[in-house]
C-alpha cells in the first residue's frame, strides 16, 4: 500500500504542478498583453506632452477624454484646453519636460521639469518675468487610450524660494 500512496501523491504533484504551469502560462500571456497596453500609454503620453509644447490644441482631443477631470473636478475637454491656453498665455516659453515617466495600465505616473518666465501672477505668486524653475507631480488615468482623470502638485515651494 505505501507505494500506492506514493504513486498517488505523485499522481496529485503533476496535477498541482500543471495547474501551475497553466496559471503561469494563463498570467504571462496577460502580462504581455500588459506590457504592450503599458508601451503604448507611453508612447500615446510622449505623444500628448509634444501636442502641448506644440500647442496643437485641435489635435488635444485624440489624447484627452471629452469628460476628463482634473484635480478632482470635471472640466472637460473644452474646459482642459481652455487652462492649457491661458497657461501658455500666461507662460510664454512653457515646455514640458519629462524627466520621470512610468506606466502601468491605465495609469502614467510623470514628473514633468519646468525652467520658464511667468508674465505675471503664477500660482498666487507675484513672479513678474522672473525666469523660475520647478517641477510637477502629475498621474493620469486612461480610457480607450485617452485622458480621463489627471491628479497635478506643483511644487509651489521651489517657486517661492526663487522669489
């Protein structure tokens, strides 16, 4: 009888062990599928960042929600390019520089550089042309590979030490 227990907890190991084999399998195919959806956010997010330093505006709604919100608040996409426009009027040499970029479907996590010179009130601060480096912690979520919600902290401190 002890080999037939043998045999029979050999007969349970493959079968566990190909179950696992087949959860693997099942979940490597998913992280691929993962991976491509990951490549893509980011390469559609690099897209979007060129779009604004461009300031192609009729070119933001293949990139932004027609109901996104930010910071908490719907604003829409008419509403999202009407504050992108005034930042670009207020800010005239505003570009957005990437310096961190992560993504993990349907996030994008970014920490965008700035160096620029505000006309005139920036963020509450009286910068009046003064040439002011700072950077922004920005996460999005996506939907059907477009902007859907956008969550944004200036480091307003770095702003007030230049001034």
């Amino acid at each position: 009888m002890a080999g037939g227990n043998d045999a029979i907890s050999g007969i349970l190991f493959l079968a566990v062990e190909f179950q696992l084999v087949l959860l693997c399998s099942r979940d490597l195919v998913k992280g691929q599928a993962i991976a491509v959806n990951k490549t893509d956010l980011t390469n559609v997010y690099r897209d979007y960042i060129a779009c604004l330093n461009k300031q192609d505006w009729p070119k933001l709604e293949q990139f932004v929600h027609d109901d996104v919100y930010y910071n908490g608040q719907r604003v829409g996409l008419s509403g999202y390019r009407e504050m992108l426009e005034r930042d670009f009027n207020e800010i005239p040499d505003l570009y957005f520089n990437i310096q961190l970029l992560i993504s993990d479907s349907p996030y994008v996590a970014s920490r965008l550089g700035f160096a620029c010179t505000p006309k005139g009130k920036f963020l509450g601060l009286h910068v009046n042309g003064k040439r002011v480096s700072f950077t922004e912690n920005v996460f999005y979520q996506f939907r059907e590979e477009k902007i859907e919600q956008v969550w944004s902290v200036i480091d307003k401190a770095a702003i007030e030490a230049q001034l």
